[in-house]
C-alpha cells in the first residue's frame, strides 16, 4: 500500500470532481469510502486508518480550498449516519444523533478520521439528500444523500488503490416536456 499514492488520487479525484460538478461553495460534497476496498480486500473486513488517513488528506484540503463542506458517510452498522461539522448541521438543519464512529466496529475508518480530524464534528442521521456531488470509494452506496437527479459523473481515473471510485453529481429536473428548452449549463 502506497500511502502517498491513495493522497495523490484522492486529490486528483477531488478536484476532478468539483471541476466537473460545477459545485458551489457552501454545498455539500458526499464522500463513502471503504479502506478494506483501498486495500483490495472485501467491503468491511480490512479496516485501515492510515488508508483511510492518505484518503482524508488527499480530498478535505480540496474541499475547504473551494469552502465546500464535507459530509464523510458511516457504515451501515451506523445506518449510513454521516459525520459533518456542526455548522453544516445547523446551516442545513440537520438531526445530530449520538454515536461516535469506530474503525472496527461502527461506523469505518474514514468516518472515524473525520470525527477525529474535524474541527467540531457532529454525527447526522442525514443530510436529507442535500449533497450536490460526492464520491464513492469502494461502493459504499452514497446515492441517498445526493439530491435529485443524481448523474454519474466520469473522471480520469476509476480507482483509487484498488477500489472501484463512482462520482456523481446532482443536476435540476427536467420539467416541461418535448417543447421545453434546457439550460445547458445546468445539464
């Protein structure tokens, strides 16, 4: 495992992401990662914290260059509960739940580095589908919490270590049908 490699690719993945999503600041960016995946090891059973550390410092700088705010998903022992800063929670008005995640046993080990690394981290239940892009590494099904119309977004690469990477993005429902004319800029 090359440490400093699975940093390279998450950052380049990150900023791939925010220049292709069209994200803004102050939005929400989603991010599901399994360090076992990293390592090439099933979902859940390889919990890694320096992977899951390389991970976080490869994409949070990213994020808080460009002000926006992190949402770092658990495992489904914690319902996919996600770990944001408590001035997301309120900026979004979201539900704090009482929990702290664990690497092995609750919660996975990039969600764990987030609770440590976060400058006032609180555990949501949700973030009512409010994130605008996000990035799923290892398939850990980030899909709920993107809002309407999720839209799988290509970028140049589509591993980081060995994990599988999907990014998404969101974009506006089409309304109007066959004589409505899109903005395509919001494509």
């Amino acid at each position: 495992m090359d440490l400093k490699e699975i940093t390279a690719q998450s950052k380049r993945a990150a900023e791939e992401i925010l220049a292709a999503s069209g994200i803004k600041e102050g939005a929400i960016f989603v991010i599901g990662c399994s360090s076992s995946e990293v390592l090439g090891e099933k979902i859940g059973t390889a919990t890694n914290l320096d992977a899951a550390k390389a991970i976080y410092d490869g994409i949070i700088p990213v994020l808080l260059a460009h002000g926006v705010l992190a949402a770092a998903q658990c495992c489904e022992h914690l319902n996919r509960a996600l770990v944001v800063e408590r001035e997301t929670m309120l900026k979004y008005n979201l539900e704090q739940v009482n929990a702290i995640p664990q690497p092995n046993h609750a919660g996975g080990a990039f969600a764990t580095v987030c609770y440590e690394r976060f400058k006032d981290p609180v555990l949501v239940e949700s973030i009512n589908a409010l994130a605008e892009a996000g990035i799923d590494i290892g398939n850990t099904m980030i899909g709920m919490h993107i809002k309407s119309v999720v839209v799988p977004l290509r970028i140049s690469f589509s591993k980081i270590g060995e994990a599988n990477i999907v990014c998404a993005r969101r974009r506006p429902k089409y309304v109007g049908g066959q004589r409505a004319i899109y903005d395509k800029n919001l494509m």
